[in-house]
C-alpha cells in the first residue's frame, strides 16, 4: 500500500503537480476527527450522483467504493509495484483522475477506454507548468478491464434488429440492427459486392427521416468505430457502423443510403429501409 502510494508521487510529479498535504499518517489529528459524513460514506460504493460531488471534496469520501469508466489521456507509467494512470472520468475532460493499480504488467495505454472498480485513496493538490491549480481524486484500483465507447460512454437504450438487405445488380447492403443511445444513433450495416466490378459507398450521404426531420451522418471520430469501406471490389464484404444524431425512443424512420458501382451501364436508386420500432 505505501508503495503504491509513493507511486502515485512519482505519476504526479512527472506530470508537473506536486502533491500538498494529502499524504496521510495513522496518527494524524485529520484522521482521528473524522467526521460522521466520512465514516457514513467510506467503504460504499458511490452513486452517480454521489461520484460526481467526489470531486469538489475527494478527502469526505476517502475509503468510498467507486465503479467507472475513463479514457486514459497520456501514456501510464509504471513501476515495479504498479501502474499508474492519469484519465477521463465518464470521458469528462472536467474529471481528471489519477488510478493506480497493484499491477506492473497492465496492458493499458494512451486513448483506451477503462473500467476502473476501485476505493478514494486520497487526493492531491498542486500547480502545472502554467502555473494553473490542479487537483485530482486518487482511486486505488482493485480491477481495470479494456472496454469500448458504446458501451462506456453511449450504451444502447434500446435495440433495433432489422435483418433487411437491399440488392441491386449484385450490390448487397444489409441493414442489421439500430441501437438507439441518448447521444446518438448507431446504424450496422453489410454490404457485399457480388458484381464484378468494383462498388462504392458514400457513407456521407446516408440519412435518416423520421416525421418531418431529416437527419444527417454524424462524425464521432472518438469512438473510432469501425466503418463500411468506401471501395469495395469484386467478392468483398465490408461491415461497419453509420452514426447518426439521436432519435426519438420510438416511431418510423426511413434510412437512405447511397451507391454506385464502375459499370457505369447500371442505374442505382438509393438503398431505403422502413423500420418500425
């Protein structure tokens, strides 16, 4: 345990902040007067709602459970008695986090997304190179699994299974599911080219109409999904996910999408899909 709290030193201070009082002692007044809030909270896992008040006073809840995701922003650093992260909380450029772990041999680097399962080890306060006040929770983690954006960041609050496909002159396009999140509106789609020639897909062109909107692609490069390749040869199949603004929880909607294949003999109308959901 004192090891990987001289870890969390040695993280802060190669990132420029100087920790400020917050390393604690058995014996110390701050720990004896603990107050009745304190001890009501530590050792319980924290609500939303209660995560979030964490960072104005991370000290009143030092002991609490906590269970987040985050996006680690630079490269971790590591010692022979752990890892040490500097994150995202929730993907919150406002929730900077320092984690550490009892594990040398994390595979954890810059841009990934985590879920962290751990308690408040403390908080540390000081000054970056600007000489801006910085101060961030310290969570001693128990366990951190590689997770993905969807499923941290945009889950899906319902599920649309469509399983329709569209096919003209050899140019297959599936439409296979919907996934409706409060951010946005994740589209999955197959196309296969069964010509032989090659096919293209515009994937900026795609839209959705529901009532009387008309919505357009969204670009979340963040969440780096993975996308339906523009040009497509002969035999090939490309899967990806179209990304959308958020939709109404339920309705019709029609969905767009636009192609064209090198045999310029053919005439393509756009693939349209009606869903019901």
């Amino acid at each position: 345990m004192k090891n990987l709290f001289k870890g969390f030193l040695v993280f802060m201070l190669l990132f420029s902040l100087t920790a400020c009082g917050s390393e604690s002692t058995s014996g110390s007044s701050e720990e004896k007067t603990k107050t009745k809030d304190e001890e009501k909270s530590s050792g319980k896992l924290l609500t939303k709602e209660e995560f979030e008040k964490m960072y104005s006073d991370p000290k009143k809840y030092k002991g609490s459970k906590v269970e987040f995701y985050a996006k680690v922003f630079v490269e971790p650093e590591k010692d022979d008695d752990g890892t040490y992260l500097q994150v995202y909380a929730n993907n919150n450029d406002e929730r900077n986090t320092i984690v550490g772990i009892e594990d040398p041999n994390l595979d954890v680097k810059m841009d990934d997304i985590i879920l962290v399962k751990g308690s408040v080890e403390d908080v540390f306060e000081g000054e970056n190179a600007l000489g801006g006040t910085i101060s961030a929770p310290a969570i001693k983690a128990e366990s951190i699994e590689k997770s993905d954006y969807a499923t941290a960041f945009a889950p899906a609050l319902k599920t649309i299974d469509v399983n329709n496909e569209v096919d003209q002159h050899g140019y297959n396009l599936k439409l296979n599911k919907i996934e409706l999140a409060e951010s946005e509106t994740r589209l999955h789609v197959t196309i296969t080219n069964n010509t032989d020639t090659n096919i293209s897909f515009y994937s900026f062109d795609a839209k959705i109409v529901s009532g009387n909107q008309q919505f357009e692609i969204l670009d979340n490069y963040e969440a780096g999904y993975p996308e339906v390749q523009s040009d497509i040869l002969p035999g090939v199949e490309s899967e990806g996910i179209v990304v959308f603004p958020a939709l109404p929880d339920s309705g019709t909607v029609k969905v767009l999408f636009e192609g064209s294949s090198e045999n310029y003999d053919l005439e393509f109308k756009p693939f349209e899909f009606e869903v019901t959901y």
